[in-house]
C-alpha cells in the first residue's frame, strides 16, 4: 500500500457522522476533526449553546456541522435524532458516543462516605454512562444495519481496567462499556455485518471541568493529594491535552482499522503500563 492510498483511508468525504455530547470541550474536538477530513457531522448533546462557537472554529468546514438537542437516555429522544440526521445529512456511517461523566453525589468524600451515597446519585452516573451508550447504539445503528456498513467508537476510560478510589458507579459504568463494545461487535459482525465495527477507548486522565474538584485545589490551583497521586503515576509526566485522543480515534474511525473490532485502546499517558517501581 502506498502513501496516497493510505491517507485516502482518512477522507471522510461524504460520510455522516453523530457524536453524542458533541457540544462538550473534548468530545468537540471530534466533532471539528471529522468535518476536517470531510465528513458532515451532527452534534447530539442536551446543550447546543456552544454549537455556533464550534461551527466557527471549523471554519469553512462549520457548514458540515450541525446540532439537535437529544437526552441519550431517552429512546424518543433518540429515535426524533435519527430521523433528524437522515434527513439533514443522510444516511449515518459513524457514531461516536462521548457523552458521560461522573458526579459529586455518586462520589465517596469528606462529606459523602460509601454507605451513604444516596440511589438518585448512583442511577445518574450508570444510566448516563450504560444506558447513555448502550441507547444511541440501539437506536443509531439501525441505520448503518440498513446501510451494510459503519463505525461506532465508545468512551470507555482507564477506570474499566484499574477502578479508582471514590468513584465506585463511574468505574463499574466505563467496565460496562468496555465489556459492552467487545460484545456488540461481535453481535453486529456475526447476525448482520462484518463492515459494522465497535471499538472503544480509554482515556487516561484529562483535567475537566467534570473532575476538576477531585484533582486540584478550588482555591490555589495546586494539585489535590489524588492529583499528585495520578500525575506521579503517568510515566510521560502530563495528563492528557485535548488534542491527545484525535489520532486514535481518527484511526479507529477510519478504514485505516478495517480489520479492527471488539477492541479498547487506552491513551494514557503510560498510567497502565507502570507498576509504580
């Protein structure tokens, strides 16, 4: 295979794409990257404030950018989405599910112990996460079943290999996911498709707005006793940048990984390599 021939795997021309929480700061980042190689992109996210403000940064690709407001653990939600996709940009070809994340009242603390995490806080954290990946891929995928071909990337998380401390309903969520992918492709892959293929990865740590109290101080900025305790342990030194998934989710997402399914690949920095010695 030449050069040409393998940088045409990264042309998304005229392909349609969904990324749910795509209004999100990392997940954005996806959204701007695919329309870059070409594809029309539509952004499934309960807030669309920021979709002008991604559009822009597109640039002459923004007018392949678009948004309609979806809750991802609602199945009208998501089946008026589909129809809303289809009818904007065609038939869909990938689907990205970054939606997710983890909150403070599922998340043991000085204030909060285990024993009495309250059920509303542990149901939002797995529903967002199980129920907010698993939905899109019902629904979603329908069309790529009609289609005989697609892609689905999922945001699993380094938590599904080592579970953290404190976050006992995020950690078992993203183990969910990542057993979920393996089983989905293969499901999609035996009964309808082998060119639909599910793959997943694993972010290491990023600093967020979703976990910037757990990471670093409110008041100086410094690093929490858990930051110093993450950043110690990533071998390159950092935690991850926005820009640090994009070459592994555009090789997943792209013909360039035909011959790859059922597979999580963690971007972490080395977190899971080293053993702390």
């Amino acid at each position: 295979m030449n050069r040409d021939d393998l940088l045409k795997m990264y042309d998304f021309t005229g392909k349609t794409f969904a990324v749910t929480g795509g209004a999100g700061v990392l997940a954005s980042g996806v959204v701007t990257l695919l329309a870059s190689c070409g594809a029309n992109v539509m952004i499934l996210d309960r807030n669309l404030a920021r979709l002008p403000e991604i559009q822009e940064a597109a640039g002459a690709d923004g007018s392949r950018i678009d948004g309609v407001q979806v809750d991802v653990m609602s199945r009208d939600s998501l089946e008026a989405a589909s129809a809303a996709i289809k009818a904007r940009f065609g038939t869909l070809y990938g689907l990205v599910n970054a939606a997710g994340g983890n909150s403070p009242k599922a998340t043991v603390s000085p204030t909060l112990n285990f024993f009495d995490i309250p059920e509303d806080g542990m149901r939002f954290v797995l529903d967002l996460n199980i129920l907010g990946t698993v939905m899109p891929c019902q629904i979603l995928a329908k069309q790529m079943v009609e289609a005989g071909e697609g892609v689905i990337l999922n945001y699993s998380s380094m938590n599904a290999y080592r579970p953290l401390t404190n976050i006992a309903a995020y950690s078992a969520a993203k183990a969910a996911i990542t057993n979920f992918t393996s089983w989905l492709a293969v499901h999609l892959a035996q009964n309808y498709s082998g060119k639909i293929r599910v793959n997943a990865i694993a972010p290491g740590f990023f600093l967020t707005d979703q976990n910037r109290f757990l990471l670093t101080d409110k008041e100086t900025g410094a690093w929490t006793a858990r930051g110093q305790k993450i950043f110690d342990h990533t071998p390159m030194g950092r935690l991850g940048t926005d820009d640090d998934t994009m070459g592994c989710v555009l090789w997943l997402l792209s013909d360039a990984a035909a011959f790859v399914t059922g597979i999580t690949v963690p971007v972490d920095g080395g977190f899971s390599a080293y053993a702390g010695v």
